[in-house]
C-alpha cells in the first residue's frame, strides 16, 4: 500500500449547497442534478440547518447560479 493522493477530488457536474449544523464551521456537501432539486433540497434543510449555496459546477469549474 501507498500513501493516499492528496490532490482534492474533482466535484462532479451539478448544483452544490452545503448543509451544516447551526453555529459550525463545516459541514457535508451535497449535490442535485437540476435547480429545482436544489430548492427543494434548500427548502428542505433550512428549518433546521445553516443552508450555503456553493454554485454550479460544470468541467471542475464552480460557477455562480444566476437568479439565486
């Protein structure tokens, strides 16, 4: 055995928010193919969750969502 890679995963293809406990500095990425999945999934998590949109990934590149 090796020693693990240490270059960053490339995300893939989709929208991305990250979910976090209230009050924290990290918490877990997620990903949805379409936008209206991430509102939903947005709707979802914000009563309980600190919601953070991170973009639109599209070729490795996180780009910003327009109209959100």
């Amino acid at each position: 055995m090796g020693r693990p890679s240490t270059k960053p995963k490339d995300l893939r293809d989709g929208y991305y928010i990250e979910v976090r406990n209230k009050n924290k500095k990290t918490g877990v990425k997620i990903r949805r193919d379409t936008k209206e999945q991430l509102l939903l999934a947005i709707e979802e998590y914000k009563e309980s969750k600190d919601v953070v949109v991170l973009g639109k990934s599209k070729n490795g590149k996180m780009m910003e969502i327009p109209d959100l």
